[in-house]
C-alpha cells in the first residue's frame, strides 16, 4: 500500500516541466513524508524495484537516493537497502563529527564548527577518547548514514583502512593528520617545527630557572612530535631538562619550569602552587599545551602554544558547505603570558 501511494506522489510531479526526473523523485519522496506516507524507519524501494514501477534510469534513483543520504533524510544499511532516516525534510545535511574528547580548547573548536554550519544542518557528536576499540566501533556505525564525515583521527595505521572507507569528497580529517592513500581533505596541526620554535623562543626564560619538567604519557593520544621536539631542545640548548609520565600532586617545586599538554595535569599543578605560595613566573616557570580564554585569565596568565581552534572550526565548517577541497596545516604558535 504504501509502496503505491509512494508512486503516485512521484507520479503526480511528472507535469512540473522545472524538475528533471532526479529532482521529481527526490521531491515526490518528500512529499511523501510530509503526508506521512513514509515514517522514519520504513524501507524504501530498491533502485531495481523503483526501475520497475517508475521507469527511471538506475543512475538516476541513485542519483535521487544518495542526494536524500546526504541531507540525512535517508540511509543506507549494507546489504539491506535504503530506509527512512528522519523525517525533517527542512533537514538539507547531516553531518558526522567524531574528535578525542570534549576539552575546552575542542569546545571551542565545536561550537564555532556547529555555529558556521547553520540551523539546517543536522551535527552528531561523537567521541572516541583515543581508544581504538571505541574508534572502530563508531566508524562502523556511522558509515552510510550521513553526507558528510568530519573525524580526527587515531594517529595509528590500523586507523586508516577505517577511515579510508569514506568516499574523500565525504570526508574531512581535523587535528591529527593521517596518511590515507587517496587525495583527502584535511585541517591539522603541525607539532614538531612549531612547538621546537615556541621552546626556542621561551629558552632564555627556562635558562633562567634550574631544571625543565616535561609531563609526557607515553602510548596516549599526546603528540609525539611534541616530545622529540623538546628533546631535541634540551640537547642543542644544554638545558636540564626531564620527562615524567605524570604530574605527582603535592609534589610542586621552586626554580622549575612545569609543562603539561593535559588541563587536569595544569590545574593540580596551579592549585598546589597555590597552596604552597609559589607564584607562577617568578618562583617557578609554567607552560601549557591548547590554548583556552580561562588560561588568558587566571594566575594573570599561563603561557601557552596553540593553534586557533576557533578558526579550525570555521573553515572546517566552510568544508562542509561548499565541497571544496582543503589541505590546510595549522601551527602552533606561542602565546607569552606571566607564567613562563
């Protein structure tokens, strides 16, 4: 039954002389819905099928299915067939966003992606928080259902195979840049020239102090570009410097310069320089990863290098509205404050 009223609202639209036959389906499929014909979950008609009873080219229903996939008012389940995804039809594009976690510099990044992308744009958040598992798992769950993929990756190579299953038009790579073999579209930073260059500005103030402490966690989502460059720093630079896998609290010390990439490491360290009346820039040195506006305040400042997430956000945004191509690495730059 619903098959054959399904046909007629196609059917209806054949007198309108502006639609071409890709168009005609498309829209006979909205109405459709707006008449509740179809409800979320129902299957549509598969291209052999939609052959049979509308006689249309098969390029052109797939044309017409895959444009209904990409604004997320359809999807497609391997093996099954297409189905009834949302039943907005206002809905122009649904969009897969899968990043690391919810840190207020990726925050920042977030809400400035889902502002520029506009009301009609449908966003779903996911996180993978560096777990391969978790990564896998929703890459297999997203696959097919959206019109446009936005991920930053696991920075490892069984990553790749699952991201390169994406069609590269679909796709967008932000954060950690991956080697896919196909051209791709990415927006990534660059760790290892610009975060030597942000040492090499600082070196000067770390010489003023007596050692430089790294907090480091190895096989974690930090950079390791991040820790070749510092070590290479402290080595063309003589300067005492160590890593450690993490801050121990309670455990702060004069004359030491302090640098974490993790917020939770940073506010255990602000905290007991505080309880122990350390001031940052003078007692002792820190210096912190991503930058954020609550580390332009407190302490009068913590010093930071950081790429723009905002403007990350904004022409990851631009990506997705208008398919043009991007191959964009953004730098760390250095942010000198009162801490370091």
């Amino acid at each position: 039954m619903k098959l054959h009223q399904l046909i007629i609202e196609i059917k209806a639209l054949e007198d309108v002389s502006t639609f071409s036959k890709h168009e005609q389906l498309v829209q006979g499929i909205i109405n459709a819905l707006d008449q509740k014909i179809l409800v979320r979950g129902d299957a549509l008609p598969s291209v052999n099928r939609m052959i049979r009873e509308i006689g249309f080219a098969g390029e052109t229903i797939a044309k017409a299915y895959k444009e209904l996939v990409n604004r997320g008012i359809i999807e497609s389940k391997h093996r099954k067939g297409y189905f009834v995804a949302n039943e907005d039809t206002e809905q122009h594009l649904r969009v897969c966003l899968l990043i690391y976690a919810f840190d207020t510099f990726q925050e920042t990044f977030y809400q400035t992606f889902r502002n520029k992308l506009g009301e009609n744009v449908q966003l779903d958040l996911f996180f993978h928080h560096n777990n391969f598992a978790v990564f896998e798992n929703t890459i297999n769950n997203v696959k097919g259902k959206y019109g446009m993929y936005v991920i930053a990756p696991i920075d490892s190579p069984e990553a790749i195979p699952l991201v390169a299953q994406f069609p590269m038009n679909k796709l967008l790579i932000v954060d950690r840049q991956l080697e896919l073999s196909e051209e791709h579209s990415f927006i990534v930073q660059e760790f290892k020239e610009s975060s030597y260059k942000a040492f090499e500005e600082l070196a000067d103030r770390i010489k003023e102090f007596e050692q430089f402490v790294f907090f480091f966690k190895q096989e974690s989502a930090e950079p390791n570009d991040i820790l070749n460059s510092f070590q290479r720093f402290i080595k063309d630079y003589k300067v005492n410097g160590i890593v450690k896998s993490k801050y121990e609290p309670g455990s702060i010390a004069p004359d030491k310069v302090y640098f974490t990439i993790h917020n939770l490491e940073l506010w255990e360290i602000l905290k007991d320089s505080k309880i122990k009346g350390l001031k940052p820039g003078k007692d002792l040195g820190i210096l912190s990863h991503n930058d954020d506006n609550v580390k332009e305040i407190i302490f009068d400042g913590i010093t930071t290098f950081s790429i723009d997430f905002a403007k990350m956000g904004e022409m990851a945004a631009e990506f997705v509205l208008f398919r043009k191509p991007i191959r964009h690495i953004m730098k760390n730059e250095l942010i000198r404050r009162n801490s370091l």
